[in-house]
C-alpha cells in the first residue's frame, strides 16, 4: 500500500560521536501502510537514525515530526507510547515465561480488583497469534520455541501496543528462507492495517520483493530515496550505496591445491550431528551447505575445541590431534571466526587493536615479549585490508556498526596466520561491498596455502566461492561435489536431506 498520509518525518537530522558524524542532514519519511526499506554499508548510520527515532540517542540537530506533531528528543518510553516500536536485534525475550506473558510483557490486562485477567490473557493472546499466523498454545514457554518465534513474538508485542511504525533491523539475519516467507507475510497484513514498516536489510532480494520505497545510505547521509518499481535493479541500488561498481563480486580464483590439511573422519555427537567425514586441502576454500540448524556450526565447534566429540578423529597434516579446547585447536593451527559475533568472538568493551590481537597476546605473553610496534602495524594494514570503518584502533569494539565488529572478529583470526581457518557465515550482517572483499580475502588466504572452510546458508555464496561443497541435514552428511559440476538445485537438494526442493516448501 502507498500513498497514505505520512506518520513520521524527519528534515536535517544529524548527529555526531567522538570522530564520525553519524548522521548528515537526513531527511527521511514514510506513510502509513508503507514498507519503507533503508540501506547502506555497514556504518553508514542506519541503525543509529533508528535510534533517534526510537529514542535511545539524541540527535545533534534536525526536526522530527510524529503525526504532524514535533517531538523533542523523546525518551523510548515517550516513543514507545507515540506508536513506535523497534524489534532490535538482540531480542527482549524472556525465555522462562510462557508466550502470553512475553506478549503482554509491561502491560498484562488487570481485572477491576487488579490481579491479572488470565482468562482475557490468554484468549487475546490466542487473537493475537492468529495474526501472526502461529499454530501455537499461549501457554507455551518460550525457550522452547526458535529465534524466528521470538521475532514473531516481539513483533505481536508491538502491534498490542498499538504501533504506528515498527523498526525492524536486520530482521532476518538468522531466519531460514521459509521463516523469511512467514515475516513477509506477517508485515503485509500489518501493511494492511495501516502499520508503516521500516526495514534495514542488507539483503537486495528481500528489499526488492518487501519495499515499496527504498532509501540508500552511504557515510551518513541519505544519496536517494525511490519508488520499488519496475526499474529498480540490484546493480542500481549497489551503484548507489558504495558509489562504485563491483567488478567480479566472487573474486573467485582457482588456487594450486595442495596436500590434505584437515581430515575429520566419522565425528559423532550424539544427538546432534552423526558420522561426519571430510578432508580439506591446502589453497582449497570448502564450502559446508545446509539450512540453519543442520549441524553444520556444531561440527566446527567440537572440531574446534568448544564441545566434545562422543567419537571421530581429527587430523591436522597427518598427524592426530586431542582438540580438547580452543587452545589446543589454536596451537594444532586451527582458526574460527564464529557466527555469533557478540557472543564468542569478541570483548566488545575493549577497543578495535587489543581484540584483533587477543590471540596474539596469549601466544607471545608464554614467551614474555609484546611486540608491540609490530602489532600496531599489523593491526594498521588489516585495518585496511578489510576497510574497517573506525576513527581509530583505538575505538571501543561496542561502538562500531555491526558489520564492521564482523571485520574485528576477521583480523583477530588472519594475525594468527592458522593452517586451517573456518569462517561460520562470515558475511551475515555484511554490506555487499565488504561482501565482496570478504570474498577476495578467502581467496588470498587460499593462495597463501591456508585450507579454507565456509560455512554459509546462502547459496550463490556458497557456489560462488568454495572449490568443493558438503551438505548437510539433520546432522548428517548428505552429499560432496565440486562447485564447477553442480548447481544451485543439486546443493539445494542436498541441504534438505535429499528431498527435491519442491517438496519442502
Ligand atoms: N554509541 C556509539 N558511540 C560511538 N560511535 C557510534 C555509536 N553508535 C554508532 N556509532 C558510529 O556511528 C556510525 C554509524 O553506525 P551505525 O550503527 O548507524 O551503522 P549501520 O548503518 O547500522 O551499519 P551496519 O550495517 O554495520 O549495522 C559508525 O561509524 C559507528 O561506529
Ligand atoms: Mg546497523
């Protein structure tokens, strides 16, 4: 729907932290009814105008107008109460509780004598989960249920509260493709009722298919808002936000493939992944397919160190390996930069240099000398190398935008110069320009002879990229190819269990 009357309006916002202006003069509305879609490189201020709006940061300068009406910087229970809702993407979910309860959380409907009204709790909330299209009891507990639940769970909360506008940022970053489908549908009957929809995504395909205006950021200001219509292509809107073109996106070169660096032969963990094998040479990049929830990230993290292994064997070079722990892993010459940035890769209270040379230090503190000046210069040309957007090294890690804490986690694993590197989605959360070195960085590291492992549920990633590709499901494996003999089916097929891709959806 488009062409209702606007809800939100912002002219000249801008706002400034310690070495980046953040935010430049923008100008920014959107109508009721409306999917407004926002897009930019990671850092170019997308989250931190959601956050003006909502409340949690002031703005510098600039007018905001909420149905017509000035807001002064409001307080995000000032917002909440206006009609804005954010779904952020570290959810405020209570897992202990049961649905009905995370629904109603804050404002559970009294009766006149004041204890809560179970009865109108739960048939409201069972109203409630019909729209959202969920086939669920209200008394469930919600640590039962999947992130994508969660999602659906905190985007009812906000249409009880009557929202006007809903932000969602990167709201499908860890939902499966299906789950995607269900949001998509979820937002077009919030749509339906007059709901404006603000949503950040650095996936073109979703922009494309959910918008019906789309505006691109780039270093803080706003270069473009336009119509999603016929003319609007992928290369358009890429174009816009880096300024530049992208010249082979994969930056896919075929390496000398050496000698085998990884064997893994019949890893089992009961319950979760099941008699896995496979080797991986030298200069090859391994691509792991299979939808979230196969076992993939599992498999690394017992290989790895992090969990245990109930049996299998692990190889390095030939020779048996006890990863028992991390640091034996580190020491055996293996490296994971994990999915899940926030929680595993980094200390996001400590700056951009001390967490890129965390392994480092704990090598070199056994030898007692820092190499302190050298560190420094390393920490300068990956900086580079992966155009890391800070003011400086010395930034706290928390501060950054999310895709560039992704590239922090990146230059802390390539200091280390490991044998085997494995990159759990390494471009979740990433624009498509740092996408694209992210790739050229693969690549390199594979020429430097390093044996390359991808785990990726995105598929032209993952045949763009890997030399050969393993799927799995259900913690199993279900098919080994190499990339220039097969197709986006065949891997497809594979990742549902040997299913044809017809028959899942
Ligand atoms: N609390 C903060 N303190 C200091 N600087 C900040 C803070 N929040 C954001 N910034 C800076 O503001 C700039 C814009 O960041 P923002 O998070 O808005 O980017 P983004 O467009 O959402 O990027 P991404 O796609 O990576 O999420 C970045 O340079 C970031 O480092
Ligand atoms: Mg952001």
């Amino acid at each position: 729907m488009i062409g209702g009357e606007t809800v939100l309006e912002v002219k000249g916002i801008s706002k400034y932290f310690p070495g980046v202006q953040a935010l430049k003069d923008i100008d920014l509305d959107i109508k009721r009814g409306e999917v407004h879609a926002v897009i930019g490189e990671n850092g170019a201020g997308k989250s931190t105008l959601m956050k003006v709006l909502t409340g949690v940061y002031q703005k510098d300068k600039g007018e905001y107008l909420f149905e017509g009406l000035p807001v002064e910087n409001p307080t995000v229970q000032q917002t909440i109460k206006m009609g804005l809702s954010c779904i952020y993407q570290e959810l405020t979910i209570v897992p202990l509780l049961d649905v009905a309860r995370n629904l109603y959380l804050g404002s559970l409907p009294l009766k006149k004598s004041g204890i809560i009204d179970y009865k109108k709790l739960y048939s409201d909330s069972r109203e409630v989960l019909k729209m959202l299209g969920m086939d669920l009891s209200p008394a469930t507990i919600m640590r039962y249920l999947s992130v994508a639940s969660h999602q659906m769970i905190e985007i009812g909360r906000a249409v009880i509260r009557n929202a006007k506008v809903i932000i969602m940022d990167e709201p499908t970053s860890s939902l499966t493709t299906r789950e995607t489908q269900i949001l998509f549908r979820v937002i077009r009957s919030l749509t339906e009722k007059g709901i404006a929809v603000f949503y950040i995504s650095h996936k073109l395909e979703e922009l494309t298919e959910i918008a019906d205006r789309i505006s691109v950021f780039r270093d803080g200001q706003k270069v473009a808002t336009f119509n999603n219509d016929e003319e609007v292509t992928h290369e358009k809107i890429i174009g816009l936000m880096i300024g530049r073109k992208i010249e082979n996106y994969f930056n896919k070169q075929q390496c000398r493939i050496g000698d085998v660096v990884l064997e893994a032969k019949h890893l089992t963990r009961a319950g979760v992944f099941e008699d896995v094998s496979f080797s991986v040479r030298s200069g090859e990049v391994f691509g792991f397919f299979g939808l979230i929830g196969a076992g993939r990230s599992e498999v690394m993290r017992a290989i790895f160190g992090i969990d245990k292994l109930d049996s299998g064997e692990i190889y390095i070079n030939g020779i048996k390996q006890r990863c028992t722990s991390p640091k034996k892993a580190i020491r055996a010459g293996i490296g994971l930069v994990p999915e899940d940035r926030r929680g595993q890769g980094l200390i996001l209270k400590l700056d951009v240099k001390t967490n890129e040379t965390l392994i480092k230090i704990t090598e070199i503190n056994t030898l007692g000398i820092i190499d302190r000046a050298g560190e420094e210069e390393a920490a300068l040309k990956l900086k580079e190398q992966l155009d890391i957007k800070t003011p400086s090294l010395r930034k706290i890690v928390g501060e950054l935008s999310g895709g560039n804490q992704q590239k922090v986690v990146m230059s802390k694993w390539l200091m280390m110069n490991p044998r085997v590197l494995v990159f759990d989605e390494p471009t979740r959360g990433i624009d498509v320009g740092a996408k694209s070195e992210i790739y050229r960085l693969i690549n390199g590291l594979a020429a430097r002879g390093v044996a390359v492992v991808v785990i990726s549920s995105e598929l032209p990633e993952i045949l763009g990229i890997s030399d050969r590709i393993i799927t799995m499901h259900e913690g199993r494996v279900t098919g080994e190819m190499e990339s220039s003999k097969t197709d986006s089916r065949e891997v497809m097929r594979g990742a549902l269990g040997g299913r044809r891709e017809a028959d899942a959806v």
